[in-house]
C-alpha cells in the first residue's frame, strides 16, 4: 500500500500541459466567472468579477479535455515540487462533495503556473449579492448559507482539515443555484507569491480572517477550523444584508483589521441590523460564529442543524421556479424601464437632428435613404447681416463676439419659431432664413418672411450688446423671391442648403441695402401686393446689382395693425 502511494504521488495525474488548455475568447455564460484569483496573463476570456477581497478580480476562462475551467494564475516565477507540494495535490484531487468546487488540475511550467477549477457560470457569490438585478428571497439565502456549510463540514473532515482563505468571493455558484466553496488548499503550493497589491487590498483581503488568527505573527496557511467558522459568520452577514463587511466611509481597511485583532471590551463585528425577516435565530447563529471566544463557536454539523430547525427542509428546485417567475416579472419591468430610457434617447436625438435638418430630409436619413435635391417653384429668402461688425470683432476678444452672437441668433431663434420659415445657416454675422421650402406653403412665404424681417428689425432696436451696452445694433436685411433647389451635401455633418439664382439675388438685396432696413426685389413686392395684407412699401428706385444690371427695388417699411417699434424711415 506503502508503494502504491508513492507510486501516485510520482505520476502528478493532476498535472496539466499549458498547450492542452483551450482558451475561450468569448463569455461562455451570462454571468461573470468565478473569482478565483487575480489573472497575470493574457490567455483566455478574462472574466471581470466585483468582490471585495481586493479589487476587482479577474479569471481566465478555457476548455481541458472537454470540460469548462477557470484558470487561476498563480503569480510565481517557478514551483519546487517537493514531497509537501505533492502530498497537498493528492489531499484535494481526490475531494469530492456537492458543495465543494471541482479541483481540475494544474500547470506548473513557468510562465503559465497555474490552477484549474471547474467553471461555474454564475460567478461568485459576490457577484450575486452585489447584484441589484438577481432577486434572492430568504430561501434562497437559506440555502446558500446551508450549502456553504455542508461544504465546509465535508472539508474539515478531509485530509485538507480547513480552509484558511474562506470569503464570499471564494464561493462560486453553478447553474442550478448550488453553492460550492472553492479555492481550498495547497498552501505550500500558492505560498511565497509576488506580492502586487497595495496596503488597502492587503488589508481588504483580511476582513474575513480570525481575530486569533490575525494575532499570530506567523498564522498556518490552512488556518484552523475555528476560524473558518468566524469567516462563514461574515459570508452569512453579506447574504443577509446584500452588502459588504464594512463600509469605508470614515474607516480604513487596515482600521477594521487592527480592531478586530485588538480584541477590544466590545468585539468590533459588521453591524448587524436588529431586527431583519432573516429571523432572530439566524442572527443569533452569525453571533455565535463571530464570537471572540473560538469555544463559543459552533461547528459545521451544529451550524446545519441550527438553519434546518429555523427553516425546515429547502426545495431549492421549486424556489427556482418561483424565482424564475419573479425573475421573468422583474425582467419585463426592466425591459420596459430600458425600452423607455431608449426611447427617451431617442427622441433627444431626434429633436438635435431636427434642429440641424428639415425632419422630412432628417427621417430620409436616418432610414439610410439618398435625399434627392428637390426643385421648389415658389419661395422668398431673407438675408441679413450686421454692418460694422468687423469693426465690433477687432474691438472685441473671441469670447465676446461669440457671446454676442449667441445672444442675437438665440433671439431671433425664438422670433422665428413662431412663423412658417426654415433658418438655413449662419455664417458669422450673416443670418439666412426661407419660407415655402421645405413646407410649401403656395404664396404665403413672401408675408411670412416680410413679417419675420418686421419682427427682426424690431428686436434689434432694443436689443443691447453685453459688452458694448450702449452701441447700437444695426441690421441690414434683403429679401427676394423666386424658384430655388434644395438638398443635403456632405456627409460628414451633412448640411442642407439652398442653390439657384434666387439666393444670389437675395444676398444682393441685403449687401446693397442700408442699416436697419429692409430692401426688397420687385419680385417680393408684386408677392405682397398681391397678398393686400397692408404692407408698408416704398419704392427706392432703379440701381445696378452686380450682375443682373438695373433692378426696380422698393423698401419695406411696415404694416397696418403691427404695433412693435420700428426703426423711423425717411424717405
């Protein structure tokens, strides 16, 4: 028999070749994976896992001979496999138990000196708790605390004795919701690492160790029994409040470590909430587990049997059900939430894109469609710009030039939204406006475009200039209608704009008019005659545009019943 043991310690049927593992790239469940460790390589699917035993800890995910693992890095430059190490590797190859995490097999060859677990897709028990989204009513939280505990008890009856690391984020849960404690032994194995945390991730680590434990300058790696019943005592405070150990608001992960080592008169333990529908007894029990007196703690076998006598036996297959039908209620309200925070987004964005585009070209779109440039008969343009602004830029820094001009368009923004036009563009101080395009709107478009440029001329004379208070703001307007073409060019903050000889012509009523009034075409003045809405016209006379020779062109100076201040016209 002697032999026959020896013989097995030699074959190392544990020992794993790198180039055997098969790495997984992608999640190869819906949930992260366990947390076994903190990953130092770049192999595998690295699976983000939210404890609090030091940060967030990553595990490398792969496939061994079929079966899914989880790969913990072990952060050592090379492994001595003397007779200690070989004799922990046979304790845990043969550990087999519901509750306790499937050691798969090892790879010692440096670079890649690592540990296989069998995979659980749940992730940690962290993870579940931490986890606002997963529903867990007392059963289920019952059943984790008796699962961690049947575990436990199997383990302290083994070869390996205790656990010596236990924490909630060495328990992992597996698809049908069992708890299984992993991460057990090999201490001579994992001892003498490279220590990359810093102080308060050392300390972190920490928060589930004994206070006898801590006391020792030179603690067992494997721990003890006790003070694995004082680390199941602070799992079982984290199932019961769905929260950490500590808070760190005003305190330091090396303050609670020190205190809970000190022993003080009253034993500083996380705070238990006085009253929970966990039930007294319960309370009672995590009481008795983290008590300062390692006699006054109760084992394994009494742990299980002080949970069945509160709760009874524990149907854990049709608590499932019941929670996958709360699941699934809680699900759709979550889907509702996101459907209406999208929708929500969307019409944000859908108000942006309005604003930079007609919304009949913006839909066009936002469908991927080409916007054909469309050919509108009838429409009346106004420009404007200020006169003397390059003198008011170069008395002025940036800073003031785009305040002021934020100012006046976000004015005349408001004013012509209350009339059937369709603001073009601004460039600098030129302002474009144009009714009938992209909404026809048969004649009206000269009087809505004469009754904006009312408006506008209006505004301007009492508009004042945040930094030049007493200098007055004069505007310069022109309008004319005719036929125009329409359409988006670029694509790269695509812009919809205005082409044809009807804009030309509108740009030259407006360069050759004079402050604070509103030159108008021939064209525009028979649109308003005709309309016999009360115009106020005057006309100015024959004058040479450049490019289109002598133009009849007339002044708009007013209409019967507007009653908003108006610059005074001399005739």
């Amino acid at each position: 028999r002697r032999s026959k043991f020896e013989t097995q310690l030699l074959i190392q049927s544990w020992r794993v070749l790198w180039e055997d593992i098969e790495t997984l790239k992608g999640n190869p469940a819906s949930m992260s994976t366990m947390t076994a460790g903190k990953s130092s390589g770049n192999v595998g699917s690295s699976m983000p896992s939210v404890g609090t035993g030091g940060g967030q800890i990553f595990s490398d995910i792969g496939l061994y001979r079929g079966t899914v693992v989880s790969i913990k890095h072990v952060r050592k430059q090379h492994i001595t496999l003397n007779r200690n190490v070989l004799l922990e590797f046979n304790e845990i190859k043969d550990v087999v138990h519901e509750n306790l995490n499937v050691f798969v097999g090892a790879c010692v060859d440096p670079p890649n000196i690592s540990l296989l677990w069998h995979y659980c897709p749940k992730g940690s028990l962290t993870d579940l708790l931490m986890n606002d989204d997963v529903k867990l009513d007392n059963t289920f939280k019952f059943s984790f605390m008796t699962d961690i505990a049947k575990g436990m008890e199997y383990l302290h009856k083994s070869h390996v004795h205790s656990h010596g690391n236990l924490k909630s984020s060495n328990c992992v849960v597996d698809s049908r919701w069992t708890v299984k404690v992993t991460d057990y032994g090999l201490p001579s194995f994992l001892a003498g690492q490279d220590n990359q945390d810093n102080e308060s991730d050392i300390y972190k680590k920490k928060l589930w160790t004994a206070p006898e434990i801590l006391r020792e300058n030179f603690p067992n790696p494997r721990g003890s029994q006790k003070g694995d019943i004082y680390s199941f005592a602070i799992i079982c405070f984290e199932i019961v409040t769905r929260s950490e150990p500590y808070v760190f608001d005003t305190i330091t992960p090396r303050d609670v470590v020190n205190r809970v080592r000190n022993g003080e008169s009253i034993p500083y333990r996380p705070a238990l909430p006085d009253s929970a529908d966990i039930g007294k007894p319960i309370i009672q029990l995590i009481k008795s587990c983290w008590d300062e007196n390692i006699d006054n703690r109760l084992m394994f076998p009494n742990i299980r049997m002080s949970i069945k006598k509160h709760t009874g036996e524990i149907n854990i297959a049709d608590n499932v059900l019941k929670m996958m039908e709360k699941y699934a209620a809680n699900l759709e309200e979550i889907v509702d939430e996101r459907t209406q925070q999208m929708l929500e987004e969307k019409q944000k964005t859908d108000r942006l894109l309005f604003r930079m585009l007609p919304s009949s070209v913006a839909e066009q779109l936002k469908a991927g469609k080409f916007v054909q440039p469309e050919n509108y008969e009838e429409s009346t343009i106004y420009f404007s710009d200020i006169v003397g602004f390059a003198s008011l830029a170069s008395d002025s820094n940036p800073m003031q030039i785009v305040d002021f001009l934020n100012d006046l368009y976000s004015c005349f923004d408001d004013i012509i939204a209350t009339h059937d036009v369709y603001k073009v563009e601004t460039i600098g101080d030129a302002y474009m406006v144009v009714s009938g395009v992209p909404n026809i709107n048969g004649n009206r478009h000269a009087a809505e475009i004469a009754n904006v440029s009312l408006d506008l001329l209006s505004a301007v004379t009492h508009f004042r200039i945040r930094h030049r208070p007493h200098q007055q703001l004069k505007l310069r307007i022109g309008l004319h209608s005719g036929p125009v073409v329409a359409g988006v060019v670029g694509l790269i903050m695509p812009r919809y704009c205005l082409f044809g000889d009807t804009v030309n012509m509108a740009a030259r009523m407006e360069s050759s008019g004079e402050p604070l009034r509103v030159h108008i075409s021939k064209s525009t003045y028979i649109y308003l005659t005709e309309l016999n809405l009360g115009y106020e016209m005057t006309l100015r006379g024959e004058m040479n545009v450049k490019g289109k020779g002598l133009q009849t062109t007339y002044w708009l100076h007013g209409k019967k019943g507007f009653d908003k201040p108006l610059p005074a016209f001399n005739k």
